[in-house]
C-alpha cells in the first residue's frame, strides 16, 4: 500500500467520521439543549481528525492542487464560525441545525491542519524560487 492510497482512505475516514460524528454529536447537543443531558466531550473525535489533516496535508495535495485546496478551506472554515443560518433550521427542524454545524465543524477540524501545512509547503517553495 502506498502513501498515496493511504492518503485517500484518510480523506473517505474523514468524511465518514465527519458526517456520523456531526449527527450523534448534533443530536446530543440538541438533547443537552432541550432536556439538560449529559454533553459529550469532542476531544477525541477533534485530536483524530487533526491527525487525519496532518496526513492528507503531507503527503496527498499537490503543488497543482494546493490552490484550490486552500480556496476550498477557507471558505469551510468561514462557514463553520457563520452558524446561526444552520442553527436557524432547529426552529423548523430540529435537532437538523445542530447536527449540520457539527458536521461542518468536524470536516473543518481536518481541513485546518491540512491547509496549515500545504500553506507552508507553498510558502516554501515561493521563497525557493527567488
């Protein structure tokens, strides 16, 4: 098995993690809210998914990719501290609101690692350049 292979089942585990995680962790939120339980701790879903970030960031984007990684970062990560338009679903909705924000924040957890180390690469090989 190869860096790269590697690499894509690191991307597919996020997607996964991010979308089962967001709904359980959604769900417990919305029942935090509403009835007073217990809220779970993000610690352990949040460090796996740096980790995952850390490893698609060194070895699976491209100098070719690289741009419209970062463009694609950014804009995830702007829309995960602008929540109040998925929190606004819970009127209608809910626990809908809590579970999309929390999926948004768990992809953008593994994204940000990622787009700290292709920023650097990128950094890196425009002072090489000169």
């Amino acid at each position: 098995m190869d860096i790269e292979q590697i690499a894509e089942y690191a991307f597919m585990a996020v997607v996964v993690i991010g979308v089962v995680a967001g709904l359980a962790y959604g769900y417990n939120e919305w029942d935090y809210v509403e009835n007073a339980a217990d809220r779970w701790d993000t610690g352990w879903i949040m460090l796996i998914l740096v980790i995952l970030g850390i490893i698609v960031g060194l070895v699976s984007i491209t100098a070719k990719e690289s741009t419209p990684f970062l463009i694609a970062t950014i804009a995830l990560i702007v829309t995960s501290t602008m929540m109040e338009p998925f929190r606004a679903i819970n009127t209608v909705a809910a626990p809908l609101g809590y579970m999309a924000t929390w999926i948004v924040t768990f992809i953008a957890t593994f994204a940000a690692p990622a787009a700290v180390l292709i920023a650097i690469k990128a950094v890196y090989a425009m002072s090489k350049e000169k």
